[in-house]
C-alpha cells in the first residue's frame, strides 16, 4: 500500500509540491504527462493551480486526477520531512 497524499503545493514550471501521510515528500513533475489526453487541461497555468487533495491522492477542478500509486513512484527528491520544520 502507497502513502496517502495530504497536502499539495503546485509550483512554477508544472511542478507540485507533495507531502505524504508517512512523512515523506517528494516534487511530482507534470511536465511529461501534459500533451496526453486529459492532461491537456492543465496546461492552462491558471487550471493547474486550482489542484487539491482527494481522498488519498490529487485531483483538479477539471475533473482530472493521478492515481496515488504513480504520485509516488514518480515523485522525486522524496525525503523524511523533518519534525518541527
């Protein structure tokens, strides 16, 4: 079982900021994804910013969302966030 999404910051260049219900966080890199199907609908800079937590994962007001298992495994940089900080 992956770790649950619990707070999503999105940033400049299609990046999100993502921190996991195990203490983890890591930076999701949308970029990739953007010119597939749905995808699409986020290159507005204005729809990418609208993001929010859903359940366990991410999702947008445009009705596109990740499943939590690929926010994981393509998150980079993953890291023990630090007690206090």
């Amino acid at each position: 079982m992956y770790p649950s999404v619990i707070k999503v910051v999105p940033c400049k260049d299609y990046m999100l900021t993502i921190l996991f219900d195990n203490g983890e966080s890591g930076t999701l890199d949308m970029k990739q994804i953007l010119d597939f199907g749905v995808f699409q609908r986020l290159k507005d800079p204005e729809a990418f910013k609208r993001v929010r937590v859903a359940f366990d994962t991410i999702e947008w007001d445009s009705g596109v969302d990740l499943d939590p298992e690929f926010v994981y495994e393509k998150c980079k940089n993953i890291k023990i966030a630090q007690q206090g900080a």
